[in-house]
C-alpha cells in the first residue's frame, strides 16, 4: 500500500484533532469551534451520528447537525470531521461538504460495515481515518485499512482510542500501546493519532496518556472538548473545556528529533509501557486474588474451619516453586512473592474471622 499521509505535519509538532464527543447544538458547536479556531487546531471533530453500546443513551442528532459543521467551516477556517458507519452516513457527509471522514471503534470490527463505507466512498478522495477495532485485533484493523485503500482513497490515518476489556482497569479502553507501534512498524507512512479521551474514559489521566503517545513518537491527539463537559449528551466524564486542552497541550513535551538517541528513547518507552501494562494487570489480578480469599475466609468461618491448612500451602509452594523455574524465575524470588501474598491472604481472612 503506498498511503499518503492525510496531515504531513513538519516541525515536529503533534497534529491536533478537538472537539464535542457529540453535536448536540448549532450553539455548543459553534461555542466549541471558536475557542478551539483561537489554539490553530488542526482538525475539528464531532459525531453526528453515535454508535451506542447499549440503545436508550444519545444516539446522535443525525443530519439536522451536518449545516453546524459545515457552519464551522466558513465561519472559522477549521476543517471538520465525523464518524461513518453507513453508506448514507457517507453521502451525507459528501454532500456537506465534510473535510475527512473517521471509521469508529465498533465499525472496524465488522468487515461488512467497514465495505459498505468502503464502497460508498469508490470514486472520492477523501481523507479517512480508522480506529482501532474494539478488540485487540492488528489484522482486524489492517483489514480496515485495507478495505478503505483498496476502494481508492489514499489518504489514510488511523487512531488508536485503546480496546475493550472485561474486569477492573484504570482505563476505559486499555491502550496495548505493542499494538499501534507494530502498525507503525509495518506500514511506517502511516500517520497514528492518539485518541485520549476513548482510552481514559475521565479527565484526570488526559494528559499522562497524551504524553506517553507523544514519547511513543504518534502523529498527533484527538481529544474531547466541551463548553460545558459536565453536561454534555455523551461521553461526559472524559470531555474538557477548549481551555483545558489548551493546558494540556501547553505543557506535553515534544522530544527533539535527535535520531539516535531519540529511538534510543522510543524504544525504552515502549518496554517501560509494556511493563506498566503487566504491572496493572498483575495489580488487578492480585486485587481478585485477595477478593476470593475473603470470600475462602466467610465459607470457613461459617464452617468453623482454622484459616491456615499447612498442607494447602505446602502444595502451593512446591508446585509453584517449579513451575516458576520453568518461567526463568528463581526459586528465591518464588518463595519471597509466594509468602508475601499467601500472608496477604492470611491477614485478609484473619479480618473476616475477626468480623
Ligand atoms: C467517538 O469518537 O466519540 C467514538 C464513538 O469513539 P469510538 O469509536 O472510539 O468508541
Ligand atoms: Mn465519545
């Protein structure tokens, strides 16, 4: 594939895509759009029509909002951009002149969807981006991209916004950043724009997560601003006042372009991100670990049983002992870790009993 990138940015500077989550108004659009105008962004985003996890939430205002957006063109000089998942969606879109289009989450998962916009799109040169498939699918999200360049658009980015995840998480979408640096890898034109606000899902992370994409040496940011974030139709807790982006983006750090030592960096960032991954994980599964051994500690108590079984932990120890040297970890380390969790259970039941 010979993709062209859609923002060729030079001076090293991320590119900057903002915006509501959802049009809701001609009012909180244009709000948006002329604080945003002020900062140079580079692209304005808002969702016209919303694909909703479950039915009953906002579901987009549909095409009434399209005159908004192309109202923010002339007014303001921005370019704009909304999600498609229909062929009518890309027609409409066509028609209103809309700048670049994005394929959300839920619709790169599905081949058939991602055709349908593929083949409504034969014939225009209009740029697109793609997110990630909900699931941590590199070739599911390859295939998009694919579809997309194989129907004769050659202006392609794609932006990682995390994947889904059953169980606890610090992130709404936990980011796998192995996942977009090995499409970077494989198609190195290829522009990645990191989507914040998808992969936080709250405001208070925003900005750590913007950073690492930039020390990660991604394209640029797409970030959800609001007028008025608390009350905003869809996705609340994650959007930020224009003024809050600007914050945000007055104090990321973006790196030199010092060649060796700045692969030099990108490559430790991501071994220390993959281990930050691990270590949340690792924490969660700890977390469960201790959340069944109270559960063990109410069963035993209502069953008059003593908490330590010697024979249970003596069994734990050696067959983990071994199975950790399989793995390359040492036998000291083993036990150290093992003791130190199995008193961790302990003192937990202990507090059970106590009850
Ligand atoms: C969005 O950008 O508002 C959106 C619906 O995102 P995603 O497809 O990443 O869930
Ligand atoms: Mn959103």
């Amino acid at each position: 594939m010979d993709i062209q990138p859609i923002f060729n940015k030079k001076n090293n500077q991320p590119v900057i895509i903002a915006g509501p989550c959802s049009a809701e108004s001609e009012k909180q659009i244009m709000a948006t759009a002329e604080a945003l105008a002020k900062q140079n962004i580079d692209l304005f985003r808002a969702g016209i029509w919303k694909p909703r996890t479950r039915p009953g939430s906002f579901e987009g205002v549909g095409r009434v909002g399209l005159p908004w957006l192309k109202k923010v063109k002339e007014e303001t000089g921005l370019k704009v951009t909304t999600e498609v998942a229909k062929k009518d969606h890309v027609f409409e879109a066509l028609k209103h002149g809309i700048d670049v289009l994005w394929l959300g989450a839920r619709t790169t998962v599905n081949p058939f969807s991602v055709q349908e916009v593929a083949d409504a799109l034969q014939g225009t040169d209009i740029p697109v981006m793609i997110k990630n498939p909900i699931n941590p699918d590199l070739k599911l999200w390859i295939g998009a991209i694919e579809r997309i360049y194989n129907a004769g658009i050659t202006k392609v980015a794609v932006i990682h916004r995390g994947f889904s995840h059953h169980g606890d998480s610090d992130f709404r979408n936990i980011p796998r950043w192995q996942i977009p640096i090995e499409l970077k890898r494989q198609f190195p034109n290829l522009e990645i724009i990191c989507d914040n606000s998808h992969i936080c899902g709250r405001r208070d992370t925003l900005a750590a997560v913007a950073q690492k994409a930039m020390d990660l040496d991604f394209d640029g940011l797409m970030t959800e601003t609001h007028p008025d974030p608390d009350e905003a139709w869809s996705d609340a807790k994650q959007q930020i006042t224009p003024e809050t982006l600007k914050g945000l983006l007055g104090n990321l750090v973006i790196r030199e372009a010092d060649l060796q030592n700045e692969s030099f960096k990108k490559t430790l960032a991501h071994f220390r991100s993959e281990i930050d991954e691990i270590d949340a994980e690792l924490l969660n599964l700890l977390g469960k670990r201790m959340q069944i051994a109270d559960q063990i500690g109410r069963y035993k108590k209502d069953n008059n049983i003593s908490i330590l079984q010697s024979s249970r932990w003596n069994e734990i120890l050696e067959k983990q002992v071994v199975k950790g040297a399989e793995k390359g970890l040492s036998m000291g380390f083993m036990s150290s870790m093992l003791r130190a969790i199995h008193q961790e259970s302990i003192n937990t039941q202990a507090e059970v009993m106590k009850d």
